[in-house]
C-alpha cells in the first residue's frame, strides 16, 4: 500500500485555506442556520415517514448560501464535509464504510466514483422530492432553494449513470463557484498539436472558461511523489503569482510540484460564466485530484481578482 504521509498532510492546507482561495467570497451560515440543514438531512436520512413541518420552515426561512448549501447537498449524498475528510476517509475508514471502496492503491477509481454518486444521488432526489412536496403543501414556501437543489442532485445522477462529468461534479462539490454548471458544458477547443498530446499524456487535464483569460488549459501527472504540471495560458495571466500558490502548496503537503508554463495563443474570448471540464484516466492518484481541486479554485479566484 503507498505511503499515505503527503495525504495526512493535506489537512492543513484546503482546510486552512479555503476560505482565502473561495473564488465567490459568499458569508457562511450561522451556526443555528447550519445546524437546521444538518437536522433536516438526518430527519431524512434516518426517516422516511412523514417530514415535520417546523423542520421544513427552519430549512426555508434560513435561506442558505450557496456554500452552505453545498455542505447540505453532500451530506445527502453521504459525502464529507470537505475534500481533506474525504481522502482520510478514503484512506482510513473501515472496510465498511463505502468510500473506502473508491480508493485502491492511492488510486480514485473513477467508475467506483460515478457508481456511489448514482446511487446516492437517487436516494438524495427521493428525498428532496418529499420535502419538496411537503413544503407545497404547507403553504410555507414556494420551494426556490429546495428546486435548485433538486436540479444539482438531478444532474449528478445524470452524468453518473454514464460515467460522463463524474469528476467535474465531484469537484464542484467542494469548490463553490456556481450551481448553474453543475448541467453546463464548457466550450473549449484544443489549439494545437502540443495541447492535444499533453493532454493524451495526462492522468488530469483541465480545461477552463475564464472571464478575463479566455480558455486556460492546465495538465496534470505524477509520479510517486512528483507532480507534473503544464499551464497553457494567454500572455496575461499572471503565471507567478498562480505558481505562488502552487508552490506554498508543494511544501506544506510535501508533494514535489514542477510547473511549466506554456503560451495559449488564443484570441481573448470574453465569457460571462466560469466553466471547467474535465479529461481524465479511469483511475487517478489522489495527489493529481487534490492538486486540481486546489489548481480550479485558484484559477477561478485570480480570475474574479483580475482588474
């Protein structure tokens, strides 16, 4: 089994960080706001009679942020709370316990992935399709949030039924940018020859739509405790502060990150909405999936910065 030291280490870092690399500073819920989401999601994890109306105006009146809301829609999906808990989870949970069967050899098995997502996500529509039935019924809401909720999980359970965006939901998951691409394809084409074998080389290749950078291709590899990274990127992002980040990064997971920058020759097309896609391997090592998280995060955060 690999040595999972750089995992243990990643604690610190998302965790510590994640508010500081939010590409929408959105203001997380109050501690009484995210304990009625946290409530409401047992009631229906644990019940499948009839839903307490007084919990059903709790969840409603709150009116969560998107960030918070991510936080309900993956304790649903029986996920953790942050990807860090996820991997140790992975890495450490009992043989019971299912996402443990998502990792093998320090490898994410992308169809086991896409299996758990589908299942839970069916149970998870189920579910919010009663609330939202018994919240009509009450007469307390119109049901925005909960709807909106509803056309997450349902594409969710979508892309994973083909094993299709598997990994781009996932991710987004703990990344809050924006509900509405969870559905969304990302329009990107691939410039030359170059791009297209780095890409065909790569465990993780990420292709953006950015609003002030055009599209932004970024490759990913590793080898034991190495990772490779190439950034084609338009002659104004700013390759140095990105690396920055990168860096600060590689030493306190103690992960080895060579970053290579390459020029996108692109005209700068302006998009209105951020957007990523995902070309992957079957199976992916834990530190490429941990980098990307963090690598699509900053690359949404610089591009909100930008002036």
């Amino acid at each position: 089994m690999t040595n999972f030291n750089s995992i243990n280490n990643l604690n610190f870092y998302i965790s510590q960080r994640s508010s500081s690399l939010n590409p929408q500073q959105t203001k997380v819920g109050d501690d009484s706001s995210s304990a009625n989401f946290q409530q409401n999601t047992q009631v229906l994890i644990n019940n499948d009679a009839s839903i307490n109306p007084a919990l059903l105006y709790n969840m409603q009146s709150a009116k969560m942020d998107y960030e918070v809301m991510l936080k309900y829609i993956l304790n649903m999906l029986m996920l953790p709370e942050n990807i860090d808990k996820f991997i140790q989870k992975a890495a450490h949970g009992s043989k019971d316990n299912e996402i443990v069967k998502l990792l093998v050899e320090n490898l994410i098995n992308t169809k086991a992935l896409a299996e758990f997502l589908n299942k839970n996500s069916k149970i998870a529509i189920d579910k919010t399709l009663q609330m939202l039935s018994s919240s009509m019924k009450s007469g307390m809401d119109d049901g925005v949030q909960l709807k909106e909720i509803l056309s997450i999980l349902t594409a969710i359970q979508s892309h994973s039924q083909v094993n299709t965006n598997v990994l781009k939901d996932f991710l987004l998951l703990y990344i809050s940018v924006c509900g509405q691409i969870f559905d969304k394809q990302a329009d990107y084409s691939v410039d030359n020859s170059e791009e297209e074998k780095q890409i065909q080389c790569s465990e993780i290749s990420l292709m953006f739509e950015t609003i002030n950078f055009s599209n932004i291709l970024c490759t990913l590899s590793a080898e034991n405790n190495d990772c490779y990274l190439t950034l084609f990127a338009c002659d104004i992002f700013p390759n140095s502060a990105f690396d920055k980040i990168i860096q600060a990064f590689s030493k306190e997971a103690n992960l080895n990150v060579y970053s290579d920058f390459k020029l996108r020759k692109n005209s700068v097309k302006e998009n209105s909405l951020q957007n990523f896609k995902i070309i992957s391997k079957t199976a992916v090592q834990i530190n490429v999936l941990i980098l990307a998280h963090l690598i699509i995060k900053t690359i949404f955060k610089i591009d909100n910065d930008f002036i």
